[in-house]
C-alpha cells in the first residue's frame, strides 16, 4: 500500500504539536540576564528608619528581594503567601516599593521628592500594618532606577541572592504556593547549603 | 463675539501649554533617541517599539536613554546597557551569535530543503513520464509533413 498520503499528515501532526507547546509557554516570561549576575548596587531610603539600605548589608545571607507597590493588584494576591513565607522561614525578605507614586498621585500638580517620599511611606506602611509586614525592611524606590538596574518590567517581581551577593533566580509576577515549593525553597536550601 | 471665540482659543493654548511633555527640549536629542528607541521592544506592551509606547516603563526607559545620549554614549553602549537589564528581548533585530543561528539562517536552510526536494521531484516525476512513454515504442511521427 502507498503510504505517501502519511507524509502530509506527518508534517501537520508536527506544526500541531509545536503550536500547541508554543500555546503552553507565557510569552511575558523573559529569561532575566541578571541570573548568576551580581545584584547591582544601590542605596535607597528604607520604609521606617534613617539609615538607606544597600544590598551589600546583606552579605553572607540568601535572602529574597520582592519588587511591590500598594498599587499593584498581582501584590495584594501574592502578599498572604509572602506573610506566610516570612512567619516560617528564617530567609529574610527585603522589599523594593517600586514608583509608589503614580502620576494620578500628582493629579493636582507636581510633588517635591520629600513630599513624594513621605506619602509613599504614610500609604506603605498602612498597607503593611493591614496587610501584614513579610518584609524585614524594604526600601523606597521612587523614580523606577533601581528598578531598570533589576530589569523589572513587570510587578510584582522576586528575586533570590545568594551569600555573595549573586541573584539566582528570579521570578516575574506573583508567587505561587507551587512556584515556591517547588523552584524556591530547594534552591533557597541549595544556596543556603554552599 | 469673534474677540471672544479668539481669546477663549488663545486660553485654551495657554492652559494646554503646561501639558506638553519635555519632548523639544533637546532636538538633536530627540532625534538620537527615536532612531534608537525603534529598535527597542517596550517590554510591558510586547508589541511596541521603545519609541512609540505609552507604557510608564517606556517613558522611564527612554529617560535612560536620553541621559545616556547626553552622555555621549554610543548606539551600541546604549543598546548593551538595556540588554544587560532586560534581555536580548528588547532588541527588535537580535544579534547574530550560536543562540540565534537558526533565527538568522534556518529560513534560508529551509528554502534550501524545498529547492533540493521540488528538483528531486521534478527529476522523479520526469523519469517515471519517461518510463511510462517508453514501452510503447511509438514512432514519432512528423504528420504535418505529409499534409
């Protein structure tokens, strides 16, 4: 019997299957550069304090660096599981309040940087106090620049750093129970370990 | 009543005058930043360029980009510090290395394989129209002559 009729066939069953794994991936994932790369440097106005915070504070620990604001949506879903995490976990967890003032903020005109930074703080910390605090402090990134250093492009955004300082995994958009049993914690362990 | 249509335009310009965005504010500048903001992705709305997005990240972004060119960065400097940030993803004409081979030369490959399989099977299908002709042995004969 001619089998030729098959190679057609073949050849649709192969796009099928490369369109349906096409179906399965989320194109706003963006394999990030930064992984294995050192976090880039900064010192911002921490949240409740004087003294800015710098990632270099942080040496010799894994920690986590979750990117958040009051006005991100995704955040609020991700938040009870960051409280969750922070309660069990002895990781500590740093946040970057990422433009915490929006333009409709200034609706009435613009804002002095002081002006800027206190309302950011006032809103922030109310919503922590509502909402529970997951953070052992975060810091206040008010124009978006330390933002672009991270590459975020997308809140809520996680990043893991290692005791050196290296970032080695990042994660765009809110956590997940999964995502965090199953990608998180072992390489939270894995870093931890060496 | 015209004085009036024209003074409440002459407003109207006035009030909107404080609206507009610092785009003149350096024409060299601006013209140094779209040509290089068209090769950029905005990475919130994946299917705009850099320099015609309306997506904050984009504004803050080309923010950057324009203090970089202030900074007499060149076109490639500018373009290494977003990759470094954000990916070879927001480079709308991505650069030819291993990783991007099959992006770069796999459609030609292809034209190559189709090119290679319609000779092959004009030369097959030439061969059977010949050996299907053949066993009759017909003369060919030139009718026209005879006429």
């Amino acid at each position: 019997m001619n089998k030729k009729f098959l190679i057609p066939l073949g050849l649709f069953a192969a796009l099928v299957v490369f369109l349906a794994v096409g179906l399965t991936r989320d194109p706003r994932e963006i394999p990030s550069p930064l992984v294995g790369k050192p976090a880039p440097d900064f010192s911002l106005p921490v949240l409740a304090g004087d003294k800015p915070f710098s990632p270099a504070d942080m040496n010799g620990k894994v920690w986590l660096f979750n990117v958040w604001a009051t006005w991100c949506v995704a955040c609020r879903e991700e938040h009870p599981l960051l409280v969750e995490f922070s309660k069990n976990s002895k990781v500590p967890v740093v946040g970057l309040s990422y433009k915490e003032i929006q333009p409709q903020d200034m609706a009435n005109g613009p804002m002095k940087d002081a002006e800027k930074l206190q309302l950011a703080r006032e809103r922030s910390l109310r919503f922590l106090q509502r909402q529970g605090n997951p953070y052992s402090l975060s810091v206040l990134d008010l124009d978006g620049r330390v933002g672009i250093d991270y590459g975020v492009y997308g809140v809520p955004e996680t990043y893991l750093i290692d005791k050196q300082g290296v970032i080695r995994y990042k994660r765009v958009g809110p956590l997940t129970p999964q995502i965090l049993q199953d990608t998180l914690l072992p390489l939270i362990q894995k870093w931890e370990a060496s | 009543m015209k004085w009036m249509l024209g003074f409440a335009m002459l407003m109207a310009c006035v009030v909107r005058a404080g609206d507009a965005p610092p785009m003149a504010e350096d024409p060299q500048v601006e013209a140094r930043l779209v040509v290089i903001a068209e090769e950029l992705r905005c990475l919130v709305c994946q299917n705009e360029s850099l320099a015609s997005s309306h997506a904050e990240l984009a504004e803050d972004l080309r923010r950057e980009v324009r203090k970089l060119i202030r900074e007499d960065k060149s076109d490639a400097e500018i373009k290494t510090y977003l990759v470094d940030r954000y990916g070879d993803f927001v480079l709308y004409r991505p650069q030819v290395k291993p990783l991007t081979w099959p992006l770069w030369f796999g459609p030609f490959l292809m034209l190559l394989l189709a090119v290679w399989g319609l000779w092959r099977y004009l030369r097959l299908r030439k061969n059977a129209l010949l050996a299907q002709a053949e066993p009759q042995h017909e003369p060919i004969v030139d009718t026209r002559a005879k006429d």
